[in-house]
C-alpha cells in the first residue's frame, strides 16, 4: 500500500514547495528573502506562506534524509566529536550540543537548560540508540562528558586535547550563520526542531567542495539535487 502524498491538498506543485523549503534551510536567508526569490523566478507567495511550508515539510524532509543515510550505512561509528555551544532564547542561555562524524556530518543535536551530567547523559543516550556506539569520542574538557561516559561504560573511549575537536567547533560555523539571519530564536521547541532539519539538510549537500576535483563535485551536487527533489514523491 502506497502512502498518500503530503502534497496532495496543496495547489502549489511540490517542485516549488522543496525549492522554498531548502532555499530557507540551506541559506543564511529570512523568510522575505525566500519570497524575493521565488517572485524572480515567477512564483507569487508571501512570506507567511513559506514559513508554512517550512514548519509543515521541513521535518518531513529531514526525517526522509535521515531514513535514507542510515539504511544506506552512511553514518559513522568510529569517530565522534562532541561540543555544545551557547544559543540564547529571549535572553536566557541555553546549550545545543551535538555530535558530529570525522566527516563533519551532524549526527544528532539536542537543546538542554543545563551542561551539566545529566544533559550530557541524554544527548549521549540518544546519539548511541540512533546511531550505534563509536569507537572513538573527541570531546572538550568539559567533564559532564567524562562523568556521563562513565556512567554508560564508554570512559576509555574518550579523547581530550588542544584543536583535536576542530571538526566539531567547525561544524558550527554554518548553523551560527543562519541563527543571525533568523534574528535568534524565541523557543526551545523551535530551536530543537530547526536545529535537527537543518543538519540533516547540511548533512545531504555536504560535498567537502575543497576536497574533490570539480567534475566530481558537480557530480555529486547534481545527485544531491536530484535526491532531493524526489523527497517525499508519492
């Protein structure tokens, strides 16, 4: 049994609808900015419409690209990087830690009060039941990672030490840009859930640009484009 399209009470073509979406994701841009873009292009929506369609497909999106990475073996087990980085939410400071893969794809994310051991305790949890447990896990000094490692039986996998976890204050350099484009967040809810779909889009147009010749990356750009617009297809 075939699954019923998301698309199918909309009048919009799906075409426009991920093009919306990924431009929104993808790019340090605001939601007027989407709809300058699209009006160049001959599509008349208001902003109003493309946050719409962010909130309704963009999990959807990602949750479709996560599907796909781990049944094709695409994430990584043997090395992770640890960090967690300060993201204020109407003034008050709170932590978005992540695990990021030796390849500098964003492996899970989550949005804690606290950094304390029983933050650290649930990321780890939630990282390892996705994603298996690693060989090798790169962390800060921060000891709520020692003391959370220690406790799941996983200490004498832990590394620490000066630009050993590079990969990981890298990763988010991408994600601080459009945080500024998008004037900060008001509520945890909203980070969580844009934190988790822009990964997953960062993750699947990741090319490591710097590291292929250009015929191979436009190759593999042109099949991350492909993959993408058959998202979620009936």
């Amino acid at each position: 049994m075939t699954k019923p399209s998301p698309f199918k009470w909309f009048k919009t073509s799906p075409e426009i609808i991920r093009l919306a979406v990924m431009l929104y994701v993808r790019f340090p841009l605001s939601l007027r900015n989407v709809e300058d873009l699209l009006h160049e292009r001959g599509v008349d929506v208001s902003h109003e419409t493309v946050r719409f369609w962010w909130h309704r497909f963009g999990p959807l999106f990602a949750s479709e690209i996560r599907r796909r990475r781990i049944e094709g073996m695409k994430s990584s087990s043997w090395r992770w990087h640890l960090d967690e980085m300060f993201v204020k939410i109407n003034g008050e400071r709170h932590y978005l830690w992540r695990a990021v893969d030796h390849e500098g794809e964003v492996l899970e994310s989550i949005v804690t009060k606290t950094r304390d051991k029983k933050a650290a305790l649930k990321f780890l949890k939630k990282a390892m039941r996705k994603h298996g447990r690693p060989e090798v896990i790169v962390t800060d000094m921060l000891r709520s990672y020692g003391a959370a490692l220690k406790q799941i039986g996983s200490e004498d996998r832990q590394e620490t030490g000066r630009w050993k976890n590079n990969r990981a204050e890298n990763s988010h350099l991408p994600f601080r840009r459009r945080e500024r484009a998008m004037l900060r967040f008001r509520r945890m809810r909203s980070l969580q859930k844009f934190a988790a779909v822009h990964a997953s889009v960062s993750n699947h147009f990741n090319q490591e640009r710097s590291l292929s010749s250009r015929p191979l990356f436009k190759a593999n750009r042109a099949a991350a484009l492909a993959e993408w617009r058959g998202l979620c297809a009936a």
